[in-house]
C-alpha cells in the first residue's frame, strides 16, 4: 500500500471520530480540554460565536444533495482548508483562512461567473471553515452558494 493511501487512510478515519488533525503535515493533534485551556489561561475558542458574526444566511447540503449535482457544469466545489492533500473528487482548493484573496481567487476559478453554484466544505461538521467561506462569498455578491457542512470526513465516511 502506497505511503499516501495509508496517510489518506489515517486522515479520513481521524476526521470521522472528530479530531482536528494538522492536514498539512498528515499529524492529528490533540483537543484540547477546556481545563487544560482555563490552566494556561487561554480562553477556548467557541467556533459558534464566529458564524454568528455574520448575520448572512447560508444553505447547507448533505452528502447525497452534493452526490446529486457535483458533476454538473454549473458546479464548482471548493475545498477551503489552509492545506489538504485529500480532496473530494472534482474539486479545487482554494484556502480560505488567512486568505486576503479568498473571494478574488474563487471568482478567478468561475471566470467572474458569480451566478455559478459555488459548494464549500472542510474538514468535518465541526469545522467552521466552509460556513464563514461561504458567508464571505454570499457578501462579495456570489448568488448561489451552498455549504456541504460534512467535509472530508463525511464524503469519506462509509
């Protein structure tokens, strides 16, 4: 078995029982408990209050919504992690954290076609990334964007 097919493997079956895993360097990286942040003084990041920043709405699908259109030309899916070698088929990357470029590059990927169906996703339900993507496409003036809220682990998922 090839060395990427088992970090793929490894990758996948992290996602799916919840772990944040550092996709960049194929690593999972431990949660931290709330005891363990108030002992350091840090205050835990609460991934809800971010999407509640933005009082635009966005449309979430699941994976079979997703299965039924991903393949038509009028789609583009958009994985928004800051770094994935594992991509669900048919998709681009396109980081949106730490992204000056964010909406200018997804334009660039629909050749300023803001009426294309543009689908999002990250990692897993708990990851935040594709709803705050999406919210930042819908405010740039995007028409149709959708936000596939499983990500990797549930497109993998069995």
């Amino acid at each position: 078995m090839k060395k990427s097919t088992i970090l793929n493997t490894a990758l996948i079956a992290a996602l799916s029982a919840g772990a944040f895993v550092d996709v960049s360097a194929h690593r999972e990286v431990e949660r931290p408990t709330e005891s363990v942040a108030s002992k350091n003084h840090i205050k835990p990041e609460r991934p809800e209050s971010k999407i509640q920043e933005s009082s635009v709405q966005v449309t979430e699908i699941s994976k079979t919504e997703l299965m039924d259109i991903k393949n038509s030309s009028n789609v583009i899916l958009v994985n928004v992690l800051s770094a994935s070698d594992l991509m669900i088929p048919g998709s681009t990357h396109v980081a949106f954290p730490g992204n000056d470029n964010f909406v200018k590059d997804v334009k660039a990927k629909v050749s300023d076609n803001l009426n294309k169906t543009v689908v999002v996703y990250c990692g897993s339900f708990e990851c935040t990334l594709s709803t705050r993507a999406a919210q930042a496409l819908i405010e740039a003036g995007f028409t149709d964007v959708l936000d596939y809220k499983g990500g990797l682990a549930d497109w993998f998922s069995k």
